[in-house]
C-alpha cells in the first residue's frame, strides 16, 4: 500500500488547461508468460469523468496496481498531474485517492477509527483527520455511524465509507476498482451519484472501472480494455458512432467479439 506524507492544508484543484489528471502511456505489464497489459496508452482529464470498460480478466485491476504502485511498471509512462510515477513516486502518489476492488476496511475497527487509521497513514495530524472525516461521512450521509463497527454496515454502507477514506486526504484524482459489484440498484445509483457530484462540484478527476456499461452517461469519457488490449477511447456517443451502434452495450460487443449489433 503506497503512503504520502500530506500537509494540513489541501493539494490545490489543477487548471483544467494543465497536464492529465492521468496519463497512462505505452504501459506493458506480464506474469510470467502472461501479457495481462500490452502497451495501453490513455489519459483522464482534470476534472473529468472517465469509465475504464473491462470484462473480468481484462486487466483494469493490473492497471490500478501500476497506477497505485502495488507493481513497479517496467515499460511504459504513468504520470499523475505531470508527475511520473517511477521518478517522482511521492508527487505523483499524493495527488490520488484509492478504492480498491476487494474490501479494505477493518471489520471489528468504527468507520472514524478506520478513518483515522488511514489519516495516521498519510500522515496527517489527528485534529485535521477528525474535521476531514466529519465532512466526508457528512456529504456521503454516514455521519450518524461514525461509531458503528463497520461489521455493522451493509455492503453499499461499506462502499461509501472506503469512497470517505479515499477521499479524506482531499486528492485531486479518485480511482474506483468495480466499486458497485456486488451491490444492489440504489446502492449503485448513491454511489455513482456522489462521485459524479464530486466531479462536478470540486473538479475531482475520477477513473471508475468497471464491467457494468449501464453506469455511464452519454457525455462520458471511457477506455474500453479487453484482453489487456485498448479497443478505443472517447465519449460514449463517439464509440457508438466509430462502432455504427446506438448504444454502449452494442458498441462494447462490437469491439470486443467483432459482433455487429444496431
């Protein structure tokens, strides 16, 4: 697990006319034999909103372990804000927050103490991380279990509290593992629905992986990767038109089986 050292006061909200949020470049990845990513090469805009398609096996949880620097990338760029990850690991880690795919959270822990725990990690003084964790259970509408154990929680509660301790160091680009698997319809839509808020309202850059294309909006930007390859990139409407599809299910089909699809 990467570690930052944060000051009190937040990292400042990048010009939208600086560099990508993400910059993702010739990026190669293989265990053993296996090529689990084979030169991927995209960018997240500041502030924008980007899906990262995938089937399971596709190599979106590979690509946030090189972003995360879980893996050290061999080949290719990863740069954060300008930053390269391999020369500059501290800048660049310091500007993301992380939502993995498998849960994190300490079961037996309150949601504040895991929150906490996390701040302590990041270095951050314990009155700055209690003033962070009030606003952040606040705005995701968990405030009322601070104290809960999170054993106590449902799974979408669960959820919302990792986006919480992601976000408690005030970063300036979220990544999200399949962070709705598993959860049921009103838990999806809260969820993709405080994130897409958040991009909105403090020019958060977000990259959401994820197998289930009813999650993004026409004005999206999305990656679509198979087989550790990139089909394509750009809005939605963009891939249904470059596909002759009217729809983004249709449009992954088609890319990705060769199926042609109205």
């Amino acid at each position: 697990m990467y570690q930052a050292e944060i000051s009190a006061e937040p990292l400042p909200i990048p010009a939208i006319h600086g560099p990508p949020a993400l910059a993702v470049e010739a990026l190669s990845h293989s265990f053993g034999k296996r090529r689990a990513l084979d030169r991927v090469s995209f960018a997240v805009a500041p502030g924008g909103f980007t899906m990262l398609l995938g089937l399971n096996g596709a190599g979106k949880t590979t690509l946030f372990s090189l972003i995360t620097r879980l893996y050290s990338n061999r080949t290719g760029a990863i740069r954060i804000f300008g930053f390269d990850l391999r020369q500059q690991p501290t800048r660049a880690l310091e500007w993301i927050g992380v939502v993995f795919q498998q849960p994190t959270l300490d079961l037996d822990l309150s949601v504040r103490q895991n929150l906490r725990y996390h701040g302590g990690l990041h270095g951050m003084a314990p009155s700055d991380c209690e003033v962070r964790a009030r606003e952040e259970l606040s705005r995701i509408g968990l405030i009322d279990r601070a104290d809960d154990k999170v054993r106590a929680l449902s799974g979408g509660q669960r959820r919302r509290v990792e986006i919480a301790r992601a976000l408690l160091h005030r970063p300036s680009l979220l990544l999200l593992d399949e962070p709705t698997a598993g959860l049921d319809a009103d838990s999806r839509r809260l969820i993709l629905g405080h994130v897409r808020a958040l991009c909105r309202e403090q020019g958060l850059a977000v990259l959401w992986a994820t197998h289930l294309m009813d999650e993004a909006d026409d004005e999206d930007s999305v990656v679509v990767l198979h087989q550790g390859r990139l089909r394509t990139t750009g809005s939605v409407r963009d891939v249904c038109a470059e596909t002759g599809t009217t729809a983004l299910p249709a449009a992954f089909a088609s890319l990705t089986t060769g199926e042609r699809r109205p």
